[in-house]
C-alpha cells in the first residue's frame, strides 16, 4: 500500500471495493427494512394512542384500550429514552441467553425496527392531530364510527403531511447502522475494520467510509425530495374535507 494518502485511497478503494459494496449492500437492507418495518409499528402504536383520546361507550374496550395506551407510551419512552447502541447489545445478547444462537443481521433489523417504531409512532400521532377536527365530526355525523373515520380520512391525508419526516428517520437509520457493528453486524462501518486489519491505514479506509455515507444520505434525500415535489404536485389525491367525507362515505356506503 502507498504510504502517501490519495494513492492509498485509490488503493484501498481498487483492492477492497468489494468488502466495501458488501457493507454498503446490508447498510442499506437493514435502514430499508428497519424504517418499513418501525412505519408498520410506528402505526399501530399512533392508532393505539388516538384511540385512547376517543371514548367508546362500552367499558371493556376502553380498559383494553387504555392498556394498550399505557403500554404504547412505555415502548416509546424505553426505545427514544435509550441510545440504539445499548438497545442492540440488551436485545441481541438477550435473545442470545434465552433462545440460543440468531443472526446478526435479523438482530440489526429487529433492533432498528424498534427504535425506529417509537418515533415513528410520534410522528405520525403528531400528524394525525395536524387534520381539521372537522372531518372527523363530519364523519361521525355520517354516521361512520372512529376506527373507519381513522382509516378512510384520517390516516391518508396524515400520512402524506409525514412523508418528510418518514424521510428523515430513512437517513438517520443509514447512518446509525453504524452502531451495529457492536453486535457484529457486517454493514460498512464493521466491513472497513477489515480492511484496516489488513495494512493498518485507519485514515484513509474511514475517509473512503465517511464519503460513502454522505453519498448514501444525499442520494436518499434527493430521491426522498423527488417523491414528496411528486405528491404535492397531485392534490386529487387528497381532495378538500368535504369532497374528501362525501366521497368516502359513498364508497364506505358501496362496500
């Protein structure tokens, strides 16, 4: 390996490209999976939450409601309370203790699933408060109760106020996959290790991961800003309230 810098770069860079796309491959699986999966959590967490502000007139569902309130509001506070570091370690040697040996890499997805469920629940409770509580009278005014009112109004126009912070988590989950290596997980902060064992260049090998990374997070913010320009550019999608409650009452009405 040269000993000065730029030729050790390009070295690096033409002898490891392949240890260094395996990295970038499973970064970019686990902050992909890890954001979709933490969205489908995040949401069931956010609907357990407003529907504990409704008031159903049974008593049984509402103390299963106020449970599960309660319980949305720990997992929350646990996982935005913790750093992610020590939420893989508890949770990858956990398991490790109680049910013997699994993946790494199922472990980095579970763990950045989680985190990301807790924020995500957030933002899209905050988003759900953002719509005119208009249309939610409309509805029950229709006639519809609020587990539809919530699934036929609510939820599409929220979850397109949400889309840049749903954006914003997909970034932070490419950088802190970087936290995994503590487990062992082989994405591109674990990978460059390697390589550094290999000729004991640090400098160069984490100058080379760190160019990686912010072409990562400038690609995804470029394809993120692309998608919501697209949405706003589509208003029909998301028609005024009251076109919005007519024409779903109508096709909840057809159904």
């Amino acid at each position: 390996m040269p000993t000065s810098f730029f030729p050790g770069v390009f070295y690096v860079l033409t002898h490891h490209w392949a240890i260094l796309l395996s990295g970038v491959l499973t970064t970019l699986l686990i902050s992909l999976l890890g954001t979709l999966f933490g969205f489908l959590i995040g949401l069931l967490l956010a609907a357990i939450r407003v529907s504990a502000a409704n008031k159903p007139q049974n008593k049984n569902p509402r103390f299963l409601v106020k449970m599960g309130d309660v319980m949305a509001r720990i997992y929350i506070q646990v996982f935005r309370g913790t750093p992610m570091i020590v939420q893989a370690t508890v949770i990858y040697y956990g398991v490790l203790a109680l049910f013997g040996y699994w993946s790494a890499l199922v472990a980095g997805i579970v763990v950045v699933s989680l985190n990301t469920a807790a924020y995500m629940a957030e933002i899209i409770r905050g988003a759900i408060g953002s719509i005119d509580k208009g249309q939610t009278e409309a509805g029950l005014a229709l006639g519809m109760n609020f587990c539809q009112i919530l699934r036929h109004i609510i939820l599409p126009q929220a979850l397109r106020h949400a889309i840049p912070a749903f954006g914003n988590e997909l970034i932070v989950n490419i950088k802190d996959t970087a936290v995994l290596s503590v487990i062992a997980v082989s994405d591109l902060f674990y990978s460059s290790k390697f390589i550094i064992t290999n000729n004991f260049r640090p400098f160069e090998v984490y100058f080379i991961v760190s160019l990686v990374y912010l072409s990562l997070t400038l690609i995804s913010s470029s394809i993120l800003k692309r998608i919501e320009h697209g949405l706003h550019l589509k208003p029909a999608v998301f028609p005024p309230m009251s076109q919005t409650v007519n024409e779903v009452m109508g096709a909840y009405q057809d159904e």
